[in-house]
C-alpha cells in the first residue's frame, strides 16, 4: 500500500515513517523544499513536493495514494487561530480526494479540545473554549467526510509525546527555567497532563491507519495524568535549580506562548484506544513514562 505522509520529517512524523516502512507499506512524503526532498530520499521515502498551503497539490498526493496520515501543522502559537484554518482547509482538500473510495485518512489533533478538569474519553464533545479549540474545525472536517465514503479517523495527542528528538512543550519548559534561573509551575501545579512515548504515538497511527473505522476518535495517552508540578520538580532536580510556584497572573510573563496550555488540567483515558486497537505492548505498559525528561 502507498501511503501519503504529511509532516513526514518532522519529530513524530520521522518516527512514524519507519514504522510504516518497517509494516512493508510505501510512503510518499509531502516535501516543502529540494532540502527537503533529499532528506526523504536518504530516508526511502518518496517525495511529493508542495506545502500545507498548497492545496491543489495535497489533492493530487492523496488521489495517487490508497491512504493518508496527515501529521504537518504550523505550531505558531501567536497566530493559533491562522495555524487552524489552515489546518482545516488542508485536511478538507486531503479528503475531498478521497471521497467515496472508503480509504483510510487519520489526522493529528490534541487531548486539549476537549473540557479540561475531569478525565476525558474518546467520545467526549468538543469544547470551544478549550486550549486547542482552533484544532476542533478540522475534526469537524473529518466527521463530515466519514459520511462521504472516506475511513477518517483522529488520533489526539498528549501535550507530551516525549522521546528522543523532543522539541515541544517539556522542553519548551526546560529551556524556560534555564533562561529563568528557576523550575515554574502556576498556582499549586496540581493541573494534569497526560503522555506518551513518541514510538507508542506512531504505532497508535499505524493502527489507525490499518484498523480505524470510519469517523473514529484516537486518544494518544499513556501515562492518564502527569501533575505539572511533577514535571516541574524533575526539571529544578536535573537542572539543580529551585522549583518555585508562579500566580496566575504572572503566567504569562513568565511562560510566554506556552501559558496557555501551563495551566492545562487535560486528564484523558486511553481505554477505548487500546480497546479497539490492541496496541502491542499497551500503552501504559510500554516505553518509559513522562517521569523520563532527561
């Protein structure tokens, strides 16, 4: 099977490569760049130059494929709501390709669209005031086209998918208690964010990809619920810096872009997941938790 790939080389996505390659399938790995297509090539990948804003050129890699995971996202912060329209119109030209064809299409959200302060499910409404509530018009996307003859599913990721390469938010809060002198969290840190080791996020994709029916909703969680005081406290201890608590109003100041989700309390289970997929080993069974920072 030919497999096309969006955010193929990204930190996730370099990951969920070679374990489709590993699956024996084909893939086709959208390129921005010559630069780009290289690092496909070096990696056995097909490239198919274009980008997340090139819509007529998604189309044409999801027609010539007998399925899509699309992975690629604009993480500027500053312009959330920009980064989620884009977003939307690039998995609507993807599965507008794929209508009617009952091919797979699995695309990347987060827990964090859904209410926070209480354990979330797989089946749970969508929140519009949530963190990642500029992410929710893509999933409506995708409902839409499970009605259209199109084998959507959406797996949403922990805030930490943490593993080698991790460039998000842990480290984020890393490189901010360096530049600060001391390991933050706001209030009491007893808000929760859930995780999940980068090997066991590809292997939830794959299974998506082979086992998802359509409209199915993935929740990418392993460890249920880490306090962000805990993972504050491993910082200062590593860093051997002090681990201080911030107000709220200073949360900004203090964490930049990454307030937002600071002060997340996202809990979420991942019992339906492993239900219906059968990951092996199961998740919360798996790779080392997100205790495993440094």
């Amino acid at each position: 099977m030919r497999i096309f790939v969006t955010g193929a080389t990204g930190y996730i996505g370099s990951a969920l490569v070679k374990e489709l390659i590993g699956a024996g399938y084909q893939v086709v790995g959208l390129a921005r760049s010559e630069e780009s297509a290289h690092k496909l090539v070096a990696a056995g990948i097909e490239p198919h130059l274009g980008a997340l804003n090139d819509y007529d050129s998604l189309r044409r890699g999801a027609a010539a494929s007998d399925g899509v995971i699309h992975l690629a996202y604009n993480h500027d912060f500053s312009a959330y709501a920009t980064a989620g329209e884009t977003d939307r119109r690039a998995v609507e030209a993807l599965g507008t390709a794929l209508i009617g064809s009952n091919r797979p299409f699995v695309i990347t959200s987060g827990i964090t669209v859904l209410t926070p302060g209480r354990v979330t499910h797989e089946g749970d409404a969508f929140d519009q005031n949530a963190a990642s509530a500029p992410r929710i018009p893509s999933e409506e996307v995708m409902e839409r086209l499970a009605s259209q003859g199109v084998r959507t599913s959406v797996v949403r990721l922990s805030p930490s998918v943490h593993g080698e390469g991790d460039y998000a938010f842990v480290p984020t809060l890393i490189g901010i208690a360096r530049q600060k002198g001391v390991s933050a969290y706001v209030g009491e840190g007893t808000n929760r964010w859930p995780a999940i080791h980068r090997l066991d996020a590809v292997q939830l994709f794959r299974l998506a990809l082979e086992k998802g029916t359509a409209g199915a909703k993935f929740h990418g969680v392993a460890d249920e619920g880490v306090p962000v005081r805990d993972i504050a406290e491993v910082i200062g201890r590593h860093l051997h810096l002090p681990v201080v608590s911030k107000p709220v109003e200073e949360a900004a100041d203090h964490f930049g872009w990454i307030s937002t989700f600071q002060s997340v309390d996202c809990p979420a289970s991942s019992a339906l997941t492993q239900e219906q997929l059968d990951p092996k080993p199961p998740f919360a069974l798996g790779r080392p938790g997100a205790g495993a920072l440094f």
